[in-house]
C-alpha cells in the first residue's frame, strides 16, 4: 500500500490534505522539532490525533532536534506524552532519541530521518534490525542505488519525492551575527525570502533563521514525477512530499499530480515538464537521482 505523507501548516490543513490522497501527516512540536511547517503544542497535538484517526490518516510527529544533556527531562517527557496520544510515528535524527525512546518501549514507532547518511542498504538493515520502525534512504543518492536499496533490505523504507531539500543546520543565528557584522539593521527571523546565491552558480538557496537556528535548502526543487513507479516497484512504498515553501494549496495539486502518474506512469515525464515551465523560479529537477559520485563508503 501506497504512504503518501506530508506536513500541513495548521490543523484544518488535514482533511484538505485527506481529501487529495495523503494518508499520512508529519507535524512539528514548539521545542522538539525544525525545519517543520507547523509548531503545535500539546493540546493542538491531541486535536490533531483526533482529526487523524477521524479520517483514517497516521499522525507522525517530528523530534528531529539534537539534543543536549540539559534537555532530557523535557525529552524524556515529551516521548512520555507522545506516547499516551498513542502516535504512529516518530520522526528522528539524534540516536539519543532512540535510547530515550527505547526505555519507554517506542522503538517500534521510531523513524530515522538523519538527512545524508543513509546511504547504503547494509547500513539501512542494522537500524532496521534494532527494532525502528522506518528509514528514510538519503537524498544524496542516485536513483539506482535507491532501487538496490529498495530491492535488498527488508523493512519499512522512505524517499522525499518532491520539494526543497535541506542542505545545512545550524545552531548559531548565522544571519542576525551577519548584519550586525556589516552594521546593517534588517528583519531576518523566520523571514523565508532570503536565499544565498555562490558566485558560480546561478542557483537561489533558500536559507532561513529561526528560534533554532539557521537552514539552508537546496537551490533546486525536487521533482520524481518519472521515478516514482520504479521506487514503488522496488519496494519503497513510503513517499513524501516536503510542503515547506509552498502554499497548502499548492501542497494539494502536487499531491493530486503525483495520484494521476500513479495511475497513468507514462504522464511524468509531461507533468515534469509541465512544471519546469509553470515554475521557472523554483528551478524544477530531478535532484542528485542522476548524478554519480565518486567517493565510496
């Protein structure tokens, strides 16, 4: 069966979601989350569970923080709680959440979402095999070794088929540091209409600072309108579409595009070329699918 997963914005966001085909939603904490569209709080959380289980969808919540030792009471605390909602997954990076997790016996509902490292389909089965839930594969990886991945391990695996990447985090509030540097007053926080521009490229990377930090996200937009059937075929049946820098009605007719090639595979390459017209500035492509590297594990 098809997770088609997504974040939505606010909590009436879910059953226009619902309605499109998403069958799963991830949503982001005041305190334990980043890079997440939404912030809700316990209460909103509860709202949030009910909404789901109402309209048939699984609830993920994201923990994807790194955490330091001054932070695991509220860790400990807020799997406590995530717990008792009874929630479908939890999304995360630090392996401390795994040890935390663990002694609460939520290991079955951990997914491991560390960015860049899971590369290889040996690696991927050895946190599989310590009882997580789901991995997701890098991004960073060509299109045939995701396949190989897919064919190979035995167990819950995701991909992000479409949407901006994150790149970098950083703790530090890299932006405000560097106005103040140049002595230049301008409102940076939470501002997601700045980007970084290298002088070799002609490539716009969004970058945002926030109360956690600072992000930088790919200069391009992932688009998998033509490989979403061999990833599905290989047995990557977890698929997700990053919703941050677009609108929930935006979210909506790329989900509802990514229904249609489901259903009809021979229309992604119209549809990728469809949206390389229609969205010019959001420079439209198929990622690192098709890019080989030359470093080895």
């Amino acid at each position: 069966m098809i997770n088609l997963i997504t974040s939505p914005y606010q909590l009436e966001d879910i059953t226009k979601l619902k309605a499109v085909g998403i069958t799963s939603v991830i949503v982001g904490t005041e305190a334990f989350s980043v890079r997440s569209p939404s912030a809700f709080n316990n209460e909103q959380l509860q709202e949030c569970r009910t909404l789901c289980t109402s309209n048939h969808m699984q609830m993920y919540v994201s923990v994807n923080r790194f955490f330091m030792e001054d932070d695991l009471i509220a860790l400990r605390e807020h799997l406590q709680y995530l717990k008792e909602l009874d929630v479908d997954g939890i999304y995360f990076t630090d392996m401390g959440v795994f040890y935390e997790a663990k002694q609460l016996g939520l290991e079955s509902k951990l997914i491991y979402n560390p960015d860049t490292i899971l590369t290889n389909s040996a690696d991927i089965q050895a946190y599989l095999d310590l009882g997580i839930h789901m991995c997701t594969i890098s991004k960073e990886i060509t299109l045939e070794d995701m396949l190989k991945i897919g064919n190979r391990v035995n167990g819950e695996l995701e991909i992000i088929i479409h949407g901006r990447l994150p790149m970098m985090d950083s703790k530090r509030m890299l932006l405000s540091n560097y106005m103040e540097f140049i002595k230049k007053e301008y409102d940076v926080k939470n501002n997601y209409q700045l980007y970084l521009m290298e002088e070799n490229r002609e490539e716009h990377m969004p970058i945002v600072e926030d109360k956690d930090g600072t992000h930088v996200f790919t200069g391009f937009t992932l688009a998998s309108f033509e490989e979403v059937e061999d990833m599905i075929n290989a047995g990557i049946c977890n698929l997700r579409i990053e919703s941050l820098f677009y609108t929930i009605d935006e979210v909506c007719k790329i989900t509802e595009d990514y229904k249609r090639v489901m259903e009809s595979p021979r229309e992604g390459r119209l549809l990728y070329k469809e949206y390389e017209k229609e969205y010019p500035s959001q420079n439209i492509t198929k990622g690192f699918m098709y890019k080989k590297t030359g470093a080895k594990k």
